[in-house]
C-alpha cells in the first residue's frame, strides 16, 4: 500500500492484525504477527499505538530494537508476545543468538519499507521475511514508490501482491501550505530563521537539515538565543532521542532540530510548522519531511531556505511533485539574492557556456619543457695546491694525440 504520510496506514494493519487475534485468553505458544520498522522512534510509536487499541483484550505486544538491554530483550521474547514490533538489524541478532522463533508467524507487516531499503535493511528483512516462511498475509506500507528496489523487494517478499493506492505518493497534504524563502548564505540563513521562529504562529516546529554537523551548529545557536530546543540524529544515545522525543510531545520543548533519519515517521499533536533549513535530495525526502505537518487534516506550514546552490534541487521537487511553492519575501531580512535571472522551461537555472577551445586542434600544442639545468654563477678559478705541493690535474680541452 502507497499512501501519503499522516493518513493513518498504522491504524489500517494495526486494526486488522487484532481483529484476527482476539479470542478466548489462553496460553502463548507462538509470536502471531512481527511489525517491521527502520527506525527505534518508529517502532515505539507504532507500540503505543497497538496499546492503545488492544487495551481492552488479551493480545499482548513485545518492542527489540537497538539501543537497548540484549539479555531483557530475550528474557520478554521468552514469555511469547502475540505481536512483536521491532528494528531488522536487532531482529536478526536475536535470531542469530537463537532467542527468537518466527516459524508461526500468521502475518507479516513491512512498514515504512523504502526508507528500509534506504537504510540498507534489505538484507535483513529478506532474511527475517523467509524465516516467517509460514505466514498467511504480508503488508508492505510505503509513502514512496521507492524506486527499482523496492519493486525488487515486493517481488522476493510478496506473492501475488494487491496494490492499493490511497493517493499518489507526490501527492501532499491539502491543509500544508510551502513557501520558499532565498537566502545569500548560510549565515543568512540563520538570520532568516531566527525570523521566523520569534514572529511565525505555532506550536511546535522541525528543521530539518542534511548533516548531523547542521543540526548540532543550528542546536547550539537556537539554545544560545534561550529557545527550548533539542536535537535528533543519529549520533544521540537511545535514551537522550527517547527523552528529547518524549519532551517534544509533551509540551517540554517547542523546537526540534533533526536529520531525516531520526525524524522518519515521528507523529508529534500540534506540530504545524516544518523548516527546510537545507533542501532535501529528493522529492520523495521532501515528502517525508513535510508530512510530519497537516497530518489527519490539519493545517501546516512548510518553508524551505534556498540558497544559489539548492535552486536547481528545489526546481526537481517541485516537478516531481507537479506544483509551483509559493514565493516569500520577508522585508526585515531581504538579502540580495531572490533567485536566477533566467531560468529554462524546467524551472532550473540558466548556466553559464564555457568558451570551447582546440576543437579541431587548430590550438597550437606547447612543446614540452625537458629538465632545467641548474644555473650556477661563474665561480673564480682555485688557485690552491695541494698539501704535496702538486697542483691538481686540469681537463683537457683538446684531445690527446694518438700513441704510435
């Protein structure tokens, strides 16, 4: 199934996979279904939320992801789950150490499956998928078409599949609005920023940025000027990105600074406010990054600060998702750059043609240069002798006449 993030997919194979297991309470032999996630954020949200459905029955859910205590983890797999949620990468170590059985599992669940692929799981969930051999259904839940690869995954983990498409995957939020806002520079960037975080209306808001080295930069900045703000990525220790997560949500900070791994399927109530601080990759990152806003038909904002060099990037979005963002210019911060001066049919930038010399080798070729010999000053002639008394021999400088 594609279908855009925030439209409710976890509810859509949470509800099914409970309605096959309630019944009668009895004694758990067998792990009944495994719900497979990239990230350990994912995976404890997706927890809570098979929780909070199943609260009234017997069924009883299991989390193994990394960060966390290996021997718990085997002490609650002992005790047999009906639902076990977890990360490919502590899956199969489990696996490995002999601590998990997969052979009964009724339904197998891939969610999240293209940033999977991205993430470099595909291995793993095809091993985690063929140890399930005896399963009866297999979900796969994507926001993105994910490509070659993940066609390539459907074929190997999915037998005569159905496709079911809620909305076409560029297709975003209808209550979002995106703007795009230039900037200079970098430092400019920062400049507009402050801007918008001490004059725009909201709750709670991302930024967004492309390197852990951003986030902490923009994180100690944000920190400096007083604001409740934390950072995400993939260098934070499970129990500081649970703590810093668990803050967001709560009401404890307003602001999260993050990459786009760490912030992949995070649903935070009242955060209607999403900055690209550096342009996402890819129309499908874009995607990603804007449906953590106007999820269930909220109302959001997203806004991207583009510099001379991400222009061409933020054209490719935007035809990959067939629409124009709209254009800001904020008075108090204007900077001088507000985009190229010609642009081509695409939307992109208009390059500069580099002059073409020696086409047909009309270019005179300079000969090249062999080994300079070392200049030495005239130097006066040694007039000493020896300790002997002989002074020593000289060159010739005519030859020797030839012996008779």
């Amino acid at each position: 199934m594609t279908a855009q993030t925030g439209s409710g997919k976890t509810a859509a194979f949470v509800l099914p996979i409970l309605n096959r297991l309630i019944g009668p309470a009895k004694v758990r032999v067998d792990i009944r279904a495994v719900i497979l996630l990239p990230t350990r954020e994912l995976a404890q949200q997706t927890l809570k939320e098979v929780e909070r459905f199943s609260q009234f029955t017997f069924v009883k859910a299991g989390l193994i992801t990394g960060g966390e205590d290996f021997k718990v983890q085997a002490a609650m797999l002992r005790k047999v789950p009906d639902i076990l949620i977890g990360t490919p990468g502590r899956l199969l170590e489990q696996l490995n150490a002999g601590n998990l059985d997969l052979k009964h599992v009724e339904v197998l669940v891939l969610d999240e499956a293209d940033r999977m692929l991205d993430m470099g799981f595909s291995e793993d969930v095809e091993r985690l998928a063929g140890e399930c051999a005896g399963r009866e259904q297999t979900m796969l839940f994507s926001a993105t078409t994910g490509g070659a690869g993940l066609r390539e995954m459907i074929g190997k983990v999915l037998k005569d599949p159905q496709h079911l498409q809620v909305n076409n995957v560029s297709e975003l939020a209808s209550g979002t609005r995106h703007q795009i806002i230039t900037a200079d520079h970098n430092v400019h960037k920062e400049q507009v920023l402050n801007w918008l975080l001490a004059n725009e209306t909201y709750q709670k808001a991302i930024i967004f940025t492309n390197t852990k080295a951003m986030a902490d930069r923009l994180y100690g900045r944000l920190v400096a000027l007083e604001y409740k703000a934390f950072v995400l990525h993939g260098d934070k220790d499970q129990k500081d990105r649970k703590a810093a997560i668990d803050r967001l949500k709560q009401g404890g900070a307003k602001i999260m600074v993050a990459t786009d791994v760490a912030a992949r399927g995070l649903d935070v109530e009242g955060l209607d406010m999403v900055i690209n601080f550096d342009m996402p990759r890819s129309g499908d990152d874009y995607v990603h990054r804007v449906g953590r806003t106007g999820r269930a038909g909220s109302d959001g904002l997203a806004i991207s600060l583009i510099c001379h060099g991400d222009w061409n990037l933020m054209s490719s979005v935007e035809r990959y998702l067939k629409q124009s963002f709209e254009r800001r210019v904020i008075k108090e911060v204007k900077g001088t750059y507000g985009g190229p001066k010609k642009v081509k049919a695409s939307g992109k930038a208009v390059g500069v043609k580099k002059k073409k010399t020696d086409v047909k080798g009309d270019k005179k070729k300079v000969a090249a240069k062999g080994p300079t010999k070392r200049k030495t000053a005239n130097r006066p002639k040694s007039d000493l002798v020896s300790q002997d008394g002989m002074a020593p021999l000289k060159k010739r400088s005519t030859p020797a006449p030839a012996a008779e």
